[in-house]
C-alpha cells in the first residue's frame, strides 16, 4: 500500500492528512478510528497520536511552544473578528483559511513566516492542488487580517498574483420551468416553501430565518431581518403567496419559526429544503442541476423581463450594488429575442 502523510490542524485538532491514489490504501484509512474526509485537502485525515504515527511511518510530534501553537494563535484571531462583530460564517471561513495556511509552515515559528510564504503556498499548495480562485482569495484577506491585527506586522500581499474572479452568468429557469417545480409537491408545506423563495427572491437562510410577524399582510411585504451584510429589508408580497401562507398557517400553527422543523420551535433546516427541492427537480423531470438560489436567480431575471427597473431590482434582492444587479441584464431575453437576424433576410 502506497500513501504520503503529513500533519495537519483541521478545525483546531492536530490530525494526520494520508493522500493516496490506491483504492485499498483509502478503505485502510477509513478503518482507523475518527477517520475523516476533507473536500479541501482532497484526503483521510485522522487524529495525530503516537499509534497512528508509527503506522504512517511518521516521526513522533514534536509539540510547539504554547504561546506559537497554531491552535492558539488561530483562537485569538478568532476572538479578534468575533469582538469586531464579524459574521458567524465570515469568522468560520477566515479561521479554516488560516489554519490551512500556518499548518503549512508548521515547521516554522509565526514570527518567521513572511511573504515569500505567502508566494510558495500559494505555488506549492493553492496551485498544485487546482483549488478554486474564491479559496485563494479568502486564504490571503484571512492571512492579511491576521498578520496585520494580531501580530501588528503588515505581509506586502499586492505581491500575490490574485486570480481574476469568473465572469459567471447566474444560472436561470424558464417560467414553466418554475411551475413545473413549484407545483411537483403534494406536500403543502413543501410547496409553500419553495413559492416563498421564487415569489419574493429569497436566500435559503432568509427563508427559514422567518418569523410569523415577519409577513406584514396589510402591507403586502415580508420583512426580511439581518440578512446577508447584516441588513433589513423588506421585499414584496404576492397575493397569491399571501393566501397560501393564511392556509399554510392555519394547518401547522407554527410557534417560534414560520417553518419549523418535525420539532416545534425549531427551524427548518437547510439541509432539509435543499433535499425539497431536490425532489421537486425530480418530479418535474428537469435535467438541470437546479440549486434554491436559481429560484432567486429566476426570480430577479422575470421581474427584469416584466419591466421593473434595476434599482428596485437591487433594493428587493439586498445588493450592496448595483454592478450585482446587473448581471441579470445578461441572461434576459426579452430585448434579445427581438432581435432579427440578417440570417431571415436572406
């Protein structure tokens, strides 16, 4: 059996990272005890101790000074960006960044790692293992953030090549498209869910973050609270969503969340909705790999076709501005349909 390991901090445990290409060598890994995957490292990793060391053939640990652990230094850049009210999810996303990045140099002390660092992971891990342009850019604003604010040393990052961000048009579906996944439930509740995020152009999160007294009927709007930036807003109101969400409310009386789990008061998963619309997609014999967030795609594009303006557009769907909005311009196809081409005048 063929392997290469190495140590790593995954999540703030010391672990032990095993890449192989051979089928047997994997289910080998997956008997040892807390095996895990890692869609980032493409690998098994388990838990760093003397037993595993000496069957990987690894050197025993030799353990960092506390005050220079990786675990350490990444809990106080935690509790920096939490004091500084990022978002849970921001705060997640830059601490894994960072761990990757200093478990890299786990040779070397903080103190040490400069900006030719930066350079060779970014060649020798970032590169090497074809990991995406988004992850690059979140593993050198994490590095910048920590180097500046936690060890008051600034790191010259304009010195990395960043990768051009992908000019990706966001995926749309036809309106019959829409309905035929709209109305693929027999379930109610699952139906009304999913109207709830193509009617009003909602984010999952948004969605089963709804309370009852969120949806404003005399006003015909749903208000939307803390969002994505931390923002309110509120978006309109159909009146055909209106009376499904009375008939709605009237079967499952929720308490605490407008879509609750089996267990009252608690949300609605998103794992959950996700599995929904899953579903829906079968059902409705789509061949498309339809997400939630085409619904809102879809949403924003048919409300463009309609004729709202753009700048409504941006106030509905949250942008911060309105270059976001725009892209939707790209995938209309209203103006381009009318379009004759010189092919029908010959």
């Amino acid at each position: 059996m063929n392997w290469n390991a190495r140590p790593l901090v995954h999540r703030a445990e010391f672990r032990i990272l095993v890449a192989t290409n051979d089928f047997e060598t994997s289910q080998w890994i997956r008997t040892f005890a807390d095996a895990r995957w890692s869609h980032t490292h493409r690998g098994w990793h388990v838990p760093d101790n003397e037993r595993n060391r000496a069957i990987l053939r690894l050197a025993p640990r030799i353990d960092k000074t506390p005050d220079k652990s990786i675990v350490q230094q990444v809990a106080r850049f935690k509790l920096w960006l939490q004091s500084r009210r990022y978002s849970e999810h921001t705060v997640k996303t830059y601490s894994d960044a960072l761990i990757c990045f200093l478990d890299f140099f786990n040779h070397k002390t903080v103190d040490e790692i400069d900006i030719d660092d930066l350079i060779r992971f970014n060649n020798e891990y970032i590169l090497e293992k074809k990991l995406s342009a988004s992850y690059q850019n979140q593993i050198v604003n994490a590095v910048k953030l920590y180097f500046a604010q936690i060890q008051q040393r600034k790191l010259e990052v304009e010195l990395i090549h960043r990768p051009k961000r992908q000019k990706l048009l966001p995926n749309v579906l036809s309106k019959a498209e829409v309905k035929l996944i709209l109305n693929a439930h027999v379930n109610f509740k699952h139906k009304v869910m999913l109207c709830m995020i193509y009617s009003c152009g909602l984010r999952c999160s948004e969605l089963i973050g709804l309370k009852p007294a969120d949806i404003q009927s005399d006003r015909h709007v749903v208000v939307i609270r803390q969002a994505k930036g931390k923002k309110d807003r509120i978006v309109p109101l159909s009146v055909n969503i209106l009376e499904m969400l009375r008939q709605y409310y009237a079967g499952y009386k929720p308490k605490v969340w407008l879509f609750e789990a089996t267990q009252p008061g608690q949300p609605y998963s998103a794992k959950s909705l996700q599995h929904i619309l899953k579903e829906a997609v079968r059902k409705a014999e789509i061949q498309k790999p339809v997400t939630l967030h085409w619904l809102r795609h879809s949403y924003a594009t048919h409300l463009l076709e309609n004729g709202t303006d753009l700048r409504y557009i941006q106030e509905i769907l949250g942008h911060n501005s309105s270059k976001t909005t725009e892209i939707y311009t790209h995938v209309s196809t209203l103006s381009i349909q009318m379009i004759k081409s010189p092919f029908d005048d010959l």
